[in-house]
C-alpha cells in the first residue's frame, strides 16, 4: 500500500465519515478507479479509529456530561425514567437508538460486507439516500422539537433510519439526520443527535474491525497506517465541526446534488 494511497483514503475516510454522502460508498469506488490494490482490514480498522477519536475529541463535555449523569442517577436509585435528568434521558435515547444498526450489524454482518459492496449496489443506494435526504428537507414538520424532547420511541426510530448506512451509498450521518428531521427535529437538533448516536456505533464496529485484522497488522508497514490515521483524525475534526455549522444556515440539497453527481461518475466509469 503506497502512502499516497493511505493519505487519500484517510482524508477521505475522515471527511466522509460525518458528511452524508457516504464513507464506505466512497472507499469501495476510489481504489478502483485508480487502479488501487484493496487497503487491508487493518487500515480500515486504523482509519475508522481516527474518526472515532475525533468524534470522542469534539463532543468530549456532552459525552462527559452524558455518562456523569447516568451513573449520578442510577447511584442514586432514581429508576423512574422521568425523574431522570435531560442529559441521563439523552444518554438512554442514544443506547436505545443505536440497537437496530447494532443488532443489523452483527447478525447480518456478512451479507453487507460481501453481497451488496458491487458498484451498482453503491450506484443504487446513493440515489436511495439523496432521495431520503430531499423528503426529509420537503416534509419537516412545522413544529420543530428539540433533541430534549425527542421520546424514547423516536430514538428508536431515528436507529432504524441509522440502520440503512449498513448499505454502503446510503450514509449513516445522511439517513439518521433525515431520519431526525422527519421525526420533528430541526436540521440541527437532527445534526447533533445523529453524531451522538454514532459513539456507539462508531466504537463498536472499530472493536470488531480490530479483532479481525491483528493477523494482518504484522505484514504491514507502519507508515501507511500512521498516516491514514494522521488524516482521517484531522479531516473528521473538520468535517464535524464544518456540518454542525453548516446545518445551522443551510439545507442538504448541496449534498444531494453531490451524491447525484458521484452516482452519474460512477456509471460512466464503469458501466459504459
């Protein structure tokens, strides 16, 4: 793996990430269009640890806030779920939205990682997402929640919508930002719950990665991974910190329209 190739994925792996325009979308149609051999698991696995950190670096007071206040209230025996505080409310609206990807991901992990990764798979999925994110920006409701009063069954929902970003195209942070602002959230309320929902997720499928890529980890030379690490960290930085302020003025549709874009280079590409 030539560091050129590690320093493109990472950047775009760190970027990708948190835009909705898909990650692994991007990473399946990059290495064959120039031609690349395919990147290790280990990569991935470094890659994806950079964007977890990043995500951990830039939401670290709302997390710390999160988990304080669960253990605060669970030490002291406050079962009832509405005597709880907002940020214990949080925390249990995220675990409880992150089931439905968690449980898709592990029973069927095989079938996303090898039956739907073909490029027209990637092409079809793509346009299901910008199709997604424009009913989302068409039908917000006229009353606007904010992420406090989203219920638990909303959350649940709102996992459902994360669950789709198992199809690479998709986009994990474009299905639940849409599954959010369908639901009632505005586009940044939606923005900021998506992100706190993908702690979890994000972590988990890192864990999972690890586990399987250790044989590998020996066959590699280093530099390629600290710089796909080096990248991937920095870029998602940006890149959660660019959306979050760019959701507070502007709609997705820019995204959509690069989404439609990527599709078209795609068949072009490879189906003529």
């Amino acid at each position: 793996m030539s560091l050129l190739q590690a320093l493109v994925l990472g950047i775009i792996q760190g970027i990708t990430e948190f835009f909705p325009v898909s990650s692994s979308g991007h990473l399946a149609v990059l290495p064959r269009f120039f031609n690349w051999p395919q990147q290790p698991l280990v990569f991935d696995t470094t890659v994806h640890l950079g964007t977890a950190l990043a995500l951990l670096i830039v939401f670290r007071n709302d997390i710390w806030k999160i988990v304080s206040s669960v253990f605060k209230d669970f030490s002291s025996n406050r079962l009832t779920f509405n005597k709880y505080s907002e940020d214990s409310k949080l925390g249990y609206k995220i675990l409880v939205g992150s089931i439905p990807a968690g449980l898709m991901g592990y029973f069927f992990r095989d079938f996303f990682e090898n039956d739907v990764r073909g490029l027209l798979f990637i092409v079809g999925f793509l346009l299901f997402g910008s199709v997604l994110m424009s009913i989302a920006e068409q039908i917000q409701k006229k009353r606007l929640l904010s992420k406090d009063e989203l219920t638990i069954k909303q959350s649940f929902k709102v996992g459902i919508f994360q669950a789709l970003a198992l199809f690479p195209g998709v986009s994990r942070s474009g299905a639940t930002i849409s599954g959010g602002m369908i639901l009632g959230l505005n586009r940044e309320h939606a923005t900021k719950f998506s992100f706190l929902l993908s702690v979890p997720i994000i972590i988990a499928a890192w864990l999972f990665e690890i586990k399987d890529s250790f044989s590998s980890l020996a066959n590699l030379d280093l530099e390629p991974l600290v710089i796909g690490f080096l990248a991937s960290f920095g870029t998602a930085i940006f890149a959660i910190r660019f959306l979050l302020k760019f959701v507070k003025s502007r709609n997705l549709y820019p995204f959509v329209l690069y989404r439609l874009v990527l599709a078209a280079i795609v068949l072009a590409a490879f189906f003529q």
